[in-house]
C-alpha cells in the first residue's frame, strides 16, 4: 500500500544548518535534474538550511497525522508507505531532508520526470489523499486507487468540506499507518476503515478510481 499526500502551505523554517543532499531524496535518477534546474531559480530558498519533511510540514494534515508521536512501528510504517507531492521536489518520503519554501507546483514540469519515477508503483494498493492541485501531476492506475473524500451530514445531506478534509485526511492516514494489517484491494481498505470511520465505499465508474466517502 502506498499513501499519497499534498505537502501543506503551513511549513516550519528548520532550525539547524544541514544542507540539502540531492542523492538521498526519494527516487534520485529520475527527479534530481528537474529538482535542482527549479531550485536554481528560486533563489531566496536556504538549501543549507533544512530538516526532514515530517518537521518541514506543518499544516493540518500533518498535525493530524502527528508523526513525531507515532510508535516506532508505525513511524517505519509511514516511512515506507507515504510519498508526499511536492512543488519544490516532485515526490518525497516523510524522511527526506528538504528546505523551507513556498510557491505553487507547474503541473507540466512534472509530469514526465513523476511518470518515469512512479511506474509500477500503482500496481499496488494506492490511498489518494491529494488535494486537487497535487492529483493531476500523476494518475495511477485507477483500478487500484482509492481517492479518500470526506463529507459533512447537514439537515439530512451530505455536503463536501474542504479545509477540514484535511484534517480527516490526516486521521485517516495515521490510522492506516497504525494498524498491523496492511489491505491489499478497495474493500479490504474500506473494511478497515470501517472500524474507525463513518464511511462508504464507491465503485469506479468510467476512468475514474475507487473512492471512500468519509462521513463526519
């Protein structure tokens, strides 16, 4: 199972002076061109300054997820199977050494170079917990993709949140990352998402993925 998240507009500035190594961040022969052609644009942002991306993210869903306080089985867990979508570095592992920066990602500056480094990845149970934005840099495979989407009961309907999702996003990850039992299909997520969450599992329709709907 793999776990994809956004990175969050919330981010801390790292405090020590530990400098960027290109060669140790997540599949390095296939994003190290593109990363370090856009890092030399963005010239305000500190490469000698940096800390892992579990400490760099700081918004809701990672609050969420709180990862500094999850057992160290679960912490090997999250380091395996989450892959964050990033503006500044294409895909990272929470473990990845980064700098603190800020602009918005170009979609078709990275959709090559993610191809090539993601393929086959999908072939594996994938939980899409992207926003928007981060979804359309690269598609996996549908049949084996599950886009969490969470909603709100108002007088008798559901309607969509979107800044809280976040939040639910960020419970439904570190659930998963807590539990021993690794699901391997939709409905084997879907029952174990069950234990803790309100929620509904959607059959895909046409080219889209799988979806569980988060009832909050």
């Amino acid at each position: 199972m793999k776990i994809l998240l956004p990175p969050s507009e919330g981010k801390n500035q790292p405090t020590r002076r530990k400098a960027i190594k290109w060669s140790a961040l997540a599949f390095p022969s296939d994003l190290t061109s593109t990363r370090t052609a856009l890092l030399k644009k963005h010239k305000e942002i500190d490469l000698g300054s940096c800390d892992t991306a579990a400490n760099v993210y700081s918004g809701v869903l990672y609050q969420a997820l709180d990862y500094s306080s999850l057992s160290s089985t679960a912490q090997a867990r999250a380091n395996k199977s989450i892959l964050i979508f990033s503006a500044a570095f294409g895909v990272l592992r929470l473990t990845d050494v980064i700098p603190y920066y800020k602009f918005k990602i170009e979609t078709s500056l990275w959709k090559k170079p993610l191809l090539l480094a993601l393929a086959g990845l999908d072939e594996e149970l994938i939980v899409d917990n992207r926003s928007s934005a981060y979804a359309t840099v690269w598609t996996p495979n549908p049949s084996n993709t599950v886009g969490i989407r969470v909603f709100k009961k108002v007088n008798g309907q559901l309607k969509v949140i979107t800044h809280m999702s976040k939040l639910t996003r960020g419970e439904v990850t570190r659930f998963l990352v807590s539990q021993t039992k690794v699901p391997h299909s939709p409905k084997e997520l879907h029952q174990l998402l069950s234990k803790k969450f309100t929620c509904k599992l959607i059959a895909p329709t046409a080219k889209k993925s799988w979806f569980i709907d988060v009832i909050v």
